[in-house]
C-alpha cells in the first residue's frame, strides 16, 4: 500500500507462529442504521465473520473487545468529555447498542475496557500470552479510533500487530484509508483479508 512517510519507514513485522484474532468494538452502535456511531454501512461484518470463522476452524484463539462505563459514567475520565455519545456504552443504558454484533462461542473471552486501546487498563495481554500469541491480528471498528490504537499498542507491548484491511471500517473511505496507510508505515503490517485467511489457517 502507498507509505506517506518515505523510505525510512515500512518495514514488515510479519506473522508470527501463533495468532490471535482481536475483534474490536464490533457492537451494534456502529452497524445499526439508527446507532449513535453509525459507520454508514455494515460492510465490516462480512470479512470480519470470515476471519472468526477460519480463525475458530483452525483453532486461532478468537477475543472480542467491547466499550463499558459504569452506571454514572464515573470511570470514564476525559473521554467522555471529548466524545459524549459514550454515554451509550454506560451499564443499564438504554437501546443495548454495546451489544456485540456478531456472537462469541463459549469459551471466546470478551474484554470491556473504557479506552480506545484494547490493551489501555485490560487483560488482553496477559490474555493473550496465556495462550501462547505473539502475533495480534485486529479486525473491527473504528479505523481511526480503536483499531488504531489497540494495533499501536500491541506493538508496544511486543506482539506482532496485524490489521485486516477488509476487516475494519471507519465513517469515509478518507479516514479508513489514511490511517490504514499511516499504521502500515509504522505500526502494523495491513494485509487484505485474503492473506489474513491464509495465515490463520485458511485455504
């Protein structure tokens, strides 16, 4: 893909031997027309359904990350000062849009966090490395936002960070395009959803 930042940047991290799939924030909010973070489209389910379902068939442990505030919002710091429609993610609020949208199997860990990063105050890591994973494929939503930071931080903590193209979605074609490109050229390798599949143990 086009690197805007020259020749001193993009090189590869590559796979790893041992994936782990990191569903981001996949909830009804961004896929349901009438949701506070409606992506305009639901595209992402699509290749994001494919790569649970190879990742499951070839045993690639499969997490699932979703937003949840306390009740009176009291742990959600300055985010909520910057983006008030989190409010929609607090415990007991109305219209369940921090529902997952597509289901995990028993057994599939579902991380609730309060930061854009999955890995920002959670478990993920340490998740993770109880199951042996040194690479972090990330699908999920949104492209500028989570996906970003939790690829940015899985980098940080020492996995190999992964970012399916056709597996994550952002409100303009501009936003999804631009920050993929600017997290391949220094934070993760961007593959299409093709590799993806073939690395987790597809055809």
């Amino acid at each position: 893909m086009s690197n805007p930042h020259g020749a001193p940047f993009a090189g590869r991290v590559g796979w790893g031997a041992r994936p782990g799939l990191v569903v981001v924030d996949l909830v009804r909010a961004y896929v349901e027309p009438d949701g506070p973070f409606w992506l305009g489209s639901t595209d992402v389910l699509g290749p994001a359904e494919e790569l649970v379902a190879t990742a499951r068939s070839a045993d690639v442990p499969v997490v699932w990350t979703i937003v949840r505030f306390a009740a009176d919002m009291g742990d959600a710091g300055f985010f909520a000062a910057k983006v008030p429609s989190l409010a929609c993610f607090a415990e007991d609020a109305p219209g369940g849009w921090g529902e997952l949208a597509l289901a995990p199997r028993a057994g599939e860990p579902v991380v609730a966090k309060q930061h854009a990063s999955s890995f920002a105050g959670t478990s993920l890591a340490a998740t993770l490395r109880a199951r042996g994973v040194d690479t972090v494929v990330v699908a999920g939503v949104s492209t500028s936002g989570c996906v970003r930071a939790t690829a940015t931080d899985a980098l940080a903590a020492g996995f190999r960070p992964i970012v399916v193209r056709d597996a994550c979605a952002d409100r303009t074609a501009a936003l999804h395009d631009q920050n993929l490109a600017d997290l391949d050229a220094k934070y993760a390798d961007v593959v299409d959803l093709a590799d993806a599949l073939s690395n987790l143990g597809g055809p």
